[in-house]
C-alpha cells in the first residue's frame, strides 16, 4: 500500500507527528466552518520503511462523523493518508 493524498490538517496532524506517541492528542476549530474537533493517535506503526501513525478525528462542534485514517511520513517528509 502506498500513501496518497498530503495531510493538510496540520493544526490537528502536527502534536502527534511530533511526539509520535500513542494516545498523543490535539484539538483543532476552524473559524471559517464553526466547526471543531479531536485528533488522537491510536497507534504507531511502520509500513513500508515508513514511520506511520492511525489517527482518529472526532467532531465536537459543528457535526461531522468520526473517521480513522492511517498516514505515513513519506521519504521527502511529508505526511500522507496511507490505504
């Protein structure tokens, strides 16, 4: 599986790419939409050679579903959703 797709989200992407800890979170709001929202880490893991991390995002204002994505940090160091 390779990744596809940037993270762009990096007001919610960028505590746990940091500390690349399980359990690691960051809450995020986007004015523009109202809305706003929870990142955890789930678990760290290597795909590839790749560092990788399974991130959960809950919605806490504004509505949205939850969703899981996997995401690799790719050779240039970029981050990208991994299927």
């Amino acid at each position: 599986m390779k990744p596809t797709g940037s993270f762009s989200s990096s007001r919610c992407g960028r505590c746990w790419r940091e500390a690349q800890k399980q359990g690691a979170t960051a809450d995020w709001a986007a004015k523009q939409s109202g809305r706003a929202g929870r990142a955890t880490l789930l678990r760290v893991f290597e795909r590839n050679g790749m560092p990788c991390g399974e991130i959960e995002h809950v919605f806490t204002v504004g509505g949205g579903n939850r969703y899981v994505l996997p995401f690799c940090r790719t050779g240039d160091g970029t981050w990208k959703v991994a299927f």
